[in-house]
C-alpha cells in the first residue's frame, strides 16, 4: 500500500468520527443558547438574575433554595447538572414530551414541552458536558404546609 493511499484511508476511516465530534460540539454550543437565551439560569442558578447574567458557567444550573409559594404549595428550581444527566437523552425527550408539561410553577414546562427534539438532545448534551455539581434543591412543599425560613416568592392565591 502506498503512503498516499494509506494516509487517504486513516483520513476517510477518521473522518466519520471528527464529524461526529464536531456535530456533538455545535449541539453542546445550541444548548448552551438555548439555556441563556430561554431563561433556565434564571431560576436555576442561584444569583443569575440579580447578577445581570455575570455568573461563572461552572456555577450554572445548581438549582436554588428560593421557594416559589402559590397555590400549588411551595415549588424549588432543581439543580440540572444531578437531575438531568440521570436521565440519558432518550429519556430525557420522553420526559419532556409526557411530563415536565406538569411542572409545578413557576416551571414553564409547557414551553420546553414544544420545543423541537434537536434542541432537547442539545439541552441534554449541554447540561450534562457542565458536570454534576452542587446538592439538590430542597423538595416542594404541598399547598397549605408552611416552607420553613428560606427566602421564597409569593404568587397571589398562596396558603
């Protein structure tokens, strides 16, 4: 086998895969948009919103301690980098599709669930390339049942 010939094999055998690599990296990049341009960091990035924005990706989407109180009790923005990468992408679609519409507030979970499936498998390849960080937010509270002392918004019809 000839050098040139061989040199051209190794370049059509990796050819595949630096394509994949670079497809992989470009959705890693749409998910990253996707996760600054439709507001995720500011609910679950603790700080996001009153720091205009000025807050370290390694920091983003840990979930927060602010509770969000209204007639369905008291809900927390998850922490995403545990949530979401026990779920692999597949599940995580399926989840988007038939679940997360039933997200307690304020959870736009209606929006996500209209999102088109490449960009669900970006926001899944996203999240997870940020790497698990952080502990889990505090569970939701049912309507009625007092959230303790943490800080937490109140929407109008809270008991």
């Amino acid at each position: 086998m000839s050098r040139t010939a061989f040199l051209v094999g190794l370049f059509l055998g990796l050819a595949p895969s630096l394509a994949t690599a670079q497809d992989t990296e470009a959705s890693i990049e749409r998910g990253r948009y996707i996760v600054t341009i439709t507001g995720c960091n500011d609910c679950h990035t603790e700080g996001y919103a009153e720091a205009k924005g000025d807050i370290p990706e390694s920091e983003w989407l840990k979930g927060s301690a602010v509770g969000f109180r209204g007639p369905w009790g008291t809900s927390y923005a998850f922490n995403l980098r545990i949530y979401i990468p026990a779920m692999n992408e597949d599940e995580w679609v399926a989840y988007a599709r038939n679940v997360i519409q039933d997200a307690w507030p304020p959870m736009p979970g209606y929006a996500v669930q209209k999102m088109d499936e490449a960009d669900l498998r970006s926001l899944h390849k996203f999240i997870v390339s940020l790497g698990e960080a952080g502990d889990p937010a505090p569970y939701r509270t049912p309507p009625g049942m007092d959230p303790g002392a943490g800080p937490h918004v109140i929407f109008p019809g809270a008991r």
